[in-house]
C-alpha cells in the first residue's frame, strides 16, 4: 500500500489524495462511529450523490458497523494490551 497515502488519511482524510465518493464514504463512517443515532437521510443521500446505491449504503453501514462492534469487544477484553496495566 502507498505509505504516502497511508498517512495522509490518518492525518486527516478530509485532506488526503482520494475521490470524492471515498470522502463521502469516510465522512458517513466517522458519523456512524462517533454517532450513528444523529445519521439523517441527508447523510444517505449525500452517498447516493457520490455515486453510492441503496445496497452499498448498507455495506458500507454493516461493515463500519462491525468494525467498531469487533473493536470495543477486544478493547473491552484487553486484546492487543500489555495485560500487567
């Protein structure tokens, strides 16, 4: 994978080298993540304007999802941490 790129989107992928419908995409993922109870219709229709249709707006939604599920269960059981902290 281009390092480059890499870390550009963990500085801030608002600002990295990607289209605009990976943008939208990123940006409708962050919402979900930080609140998905405040995502709107306008959020979904913002990725059918990127290009996105019903069914990628689902996957998208599932696997941002599942990711963040996966996550807060290993950080919940400590996977990944020095267990003597």
């Amino acid at each position: 994978m281009d390092e480059q790129l890499v870390g550009a989107l963990q500085a801030d992928f608002r600002t990295a080298p990607i289209s605009e419908p990976e943008r939208a995409m990123l940006e409708y993922a962050e919402q979900l993540t930080r609140d998905a109870t405040r995502i709107t219709p306008a959020h979904h229709a913002a990725l059918r304007a990127a290009g996105f249709d019903d069914r990628a707006i689902l996957q998208i939604t599932l696997i941002a999802s599942w990711f963040n599920y996966i996550n807060r269960v290993a950080d919940a059981l400590g996977v990944g941490r020095d267990q003597d902290t």
